[in-house]
C-alpha cells in the first residue's frame, strides 16, 4: 500500500511524492514542498549587504579577526575577492556549483563585487548574481600606531669596562639588532621593530618593542665579543586592565681588551696581541709567538696594561737576522739600528716588517693582525 504526497503550502500533489506506508514514514503534509513554492523562497546564494576592509595606511597590513595581518598585497583587489568569497554562503541543496567574482573599482576606497554563481537544485540549472560593495577603511594598526608614537618596551646599552666600544662593536650591535627583528618578523611576530638606535659617547643605545628582542640582543652581542649583561626593570605605568607595565634595560659590559689589542700581562714574558675576549683572553706574545691566555680566575680580566693596538704598527726596514731568536730593524722613529725579539711568525725573508713601539720597547707584530 502507499499514499500520495501532497505539498504543505499549496496542497498540491509532490511530484514523485508517493510514499510508501510503512512503519516510521512522515504523515501526510510532512513531506517537503512542491518545486513551485520550493523555488518561491530559494537563495541559490547568501550574501552580506556590504563589507569594510580596515587596512593599515602605513604598512599596507588587513585587519581579520581580532589581530592585523600583513598580506603584501599591492593593491586591495584581490584581499576583497578573498574576503567576499569567506563571507558568501551557497544553499546545501545545490549541486555542480560554479562560481566567478568580477571586482569593479569605483574609486581609491570603493570596489563593487559582481558574483555569479550557477548550478544544479532539484534537477533545475539556477544562475544567481549579486553584488557586494566594498569599502576599503583607511586606518593605522598597532605597529605602526606604536612606531609613530616611539613606543619602545627594552633598551640594551653597550658599553665596555675601562674603554669605550670600537667602530667595530658598535656597528655589531646595529647590525645585530636589526637582525634579530628581521628574524622575528619572519616568524610573524608583527611587534617586533627597533625604535631607535643612538651612538654615544659611552657605547650605543638600542630601543626596541619588546623585552625578548632586548634579551635576544643582548646574548648574541656577548657570545660575540665576550663580557656580560644584565637586566633591571623600571615601572613606566599601568595598562587599562590596572596592571603594572615595567620597560628593562639590559646593561651590556664588554671586557676591557679586544680583539687586536696589545697588552702587557705584566707577567715577565712581554706584550701579548689579542685575538679573542670570550671568557678569558686569549692571544699571542709578540716576543716568542707563543699561545697566550689568562687564567680562570682573570677570566676577561687580567691585570695589565694597554700598549696599543696592532693598528698602529708601523712598516719598517728588516736590517739583519742575528739568530733565531733576534732580529735588527730600523727604529720608525729614530732610524737608528735596534735588536728586537724574533717571534715565530715573523718572516726573516721579508725586507719590511710592522713594529709596535710602546713604554714595552720595540717588538714585532703579526702581519695579520691578531691571528
């Protein structure tokens, strides 16, 4: 036995609408309407009246949820495509769905989306077009809102114990700062900038936006160059939540020696040259050539002077080797004949040499440098 389906709306008879009688089958008026009034109510897609795109005026960066986004879009056209392709809705009951967006800039701010969509509902081919405005909203996001306003939540200071930082250590310290924000940038991180960099007379000083960059800073300038930080933290204000906003400075003390000083250890041995300051000094002894390095307990530290730097050696003539121990060259000077130490990388076949004249005497000095 079965029992003919009937439209709920209109009563009349549903296509194919015969039902079978059997246990659990919908009672007569429950079944689904007939395709006439089926189509009278039927959105083949949904769709909003219109839509604003906040974007940053600075930076170029869009607005999505709750954060800014930055898109590298150099137009906008496209971030609306994307953003009324999210926002459009196609009726479940729709099949072989086809769809195309055809933006029509109307102005700077103003893009019309003409949406067609095609496909296939109850057997019948449906084509539906709609039309979305868009407003582009001109705004300044966070970052640059921040940047603008000199917004800064660290400063690393470099200084150095009983000098003041080379060229060499201050351009590090530029270069690494603006490294670690390019590295968090990559990650995303879209508050990582460096506020400000200043040259002082004692070292450098380097704003940036957050703490962990101070941080990051920080470890990478030590691991460089030796010496340490460390950190204190001053309350600047309250947020609107009541809580208490501190900015940290990140104190960074180079060793008094450096790479390419001359030293005198004072230890009996002669002038040492500097090669490296990372947790004790370590370098050559410009009399005999020999590895030179302080001991644990100096660590960076060691007691003695500063003769000068391999900078200031000057080339002078290689008059005559006396033995494997002593050279004579001309005094830079004086001009006069002097005995100098021969160290082992000084080369005998060479007719110019550099020399270091300092309150140590004359002595010989790598022609690399430090190495």
């Amino acid at each position: 036995m079965s029992r003919s389906a009937f439209c709920p709306r209109c009563g009349d008879p549903v296509e194919g609408g015969e039902r079978p009688d059997l246990p659990g089958a919908p009672a007569a008026g429950e079944t689904g309407l007939c395709d006439v009034c089926y189509f009278e109510d039927f959105e083949l897609v949904s769709a909003p009246e219109k839509m604003t795109i906040r974007v940053c005026a600075r930076c170029g960066a869009v607005h999505r949820g709750n954060r800014w986004v930055d898109v590298g879009a150099e137009d906008y056209t496209d971030v609306a495509i994307d953003a009324v392709t999210e926002s459009l809705g196609v009726h479940l009951d729709a099949e072989e769905v086809a769809w195309q967006v055809e933006p029509e800039q109307v102005d700077q701010n103003t893009i019309r989306m003409h949406c067609l969509f095609t496909g296939v509902v109850r057997e019948e081919i449906l084509e539906e077009q709609v039309v979305v405005p868009v407003s582009i909203s001109r705004e300044t996001c966070t970052r640059c809102g921040r940047i603008a306003g000199s917004y800064y939540a660290s400063v690393v200071q470099l200084r150095a114990r009983d000098r003041t930082p080379t060229s060499e250590e201050r351009e590090a310290a530029k270069e690494i700062s603006h490294a670690v924000v390019e590295e968090m940038e990559e990650t995303g991180d879209r508050d990582a900038f460096v506020t400000e960099i200043t040259d002082t007379d004692d070292g450098v000083d380097v704003k940036v936006s957050t703490t962990n960059i101070g941080k990051k800073i920080s470890q990478r300038l030590v691991n460089r160059f030796g010496g340490s930080f460390s950190d204190s933290e001053t309350l600047v204000t309250e947020d609107e939540d009541g809580n208490e906003v501190y900015r940290v400075t990140y104190a960074v003390r180079l060793p008094p020696f450096t790479s390419g000083d001359v030293i005198d250890p004072e230890d009996g041995n002669g002038p040492v040259v500097v090669r490296s300051a990372r947790g004790t000094v370590k370098g050559r002894r410009l009399a005999t050539g020999g590895r030179y390095e302080s001991s644990f307990e100096e660590g960076d530290s060691p007691d003695a002077r500063r003769l000068g730097r391999v900078e200031d050696a000057q080339q002078t003539t290689l008059v005559a080797v006396e033995d494997e121990r002593a050279v004579q060259v001309l005094d830079p000077e004086t001009y006069e004949s002097k005995t100098i130490p021969r160290p082992n990388f000084l080369d005998a076949e060479s007719g110019t040499i550099p020399v270091l004249k300092s309150r140590a005497g004359l002595h010989a000095v790598p022609e690399d440098g430090s190495e």
